[in-house]
C-alpha cells in the first residue's frame, strides 16, 4: 500500500548489482515503481519498460518502434 492509500498487487524486486534491479509489477499504477521505491529512499533515475502482458520489446532496438501484428492485438485483448 502506498501512502496516498492506494493498493497495489505485489511486486517483485530483483537487485541486479551496481544500483540495479529489476522489478516485476502485476499492474501498473500512476508512478507506481517510482513511488515504491521512494518510499524506501531509494531515487529511480532510469526506467524501462520491457513487457506489456503477453509482449516483450526482445530485440527491438532502444528508441525504436514498429507496428503490432494482428497476433499480438489479440494477445493484448485477452
């Protein structure tokens, strides 16, 4: 639970090392992994989004983009 209130299913942290980790969140709430952390005293300074549900960036260069296949709007509407 933040401390606006506002519940959130749980999430995972993996550190990583070197000031890193990888955290996996079921939903995501407005600034939710940034408002985790600080409420740890802990800064987000850079933030990825690697998957959405089904979907996952593989090897999509960073910055990139491209359209979603008539598969994967399925997925996502499942």
């Amino acid at each position: 639970e933040l401390r606006d209130g506002t519940k959130c299913l749980p999430a995972v942290l993996e550190p990583m090392g070197d000031g890193e980790s990888r955290i996996t969140v079921c939903e995501g709430k407005y600034h939710q992994v940034r408002r985790m952390m600080a409420s740890r005293s802990m800064p987000v300074m850079y933030l990825e989004r690697r998957a959405e549900g089904p979907l996952t960036l593989g090897d999509l260069p960073r910055g990139e983009t491209r359209e979603l296949t008539g598969e994967e709007l399925e997925m996502l509407e499942e």
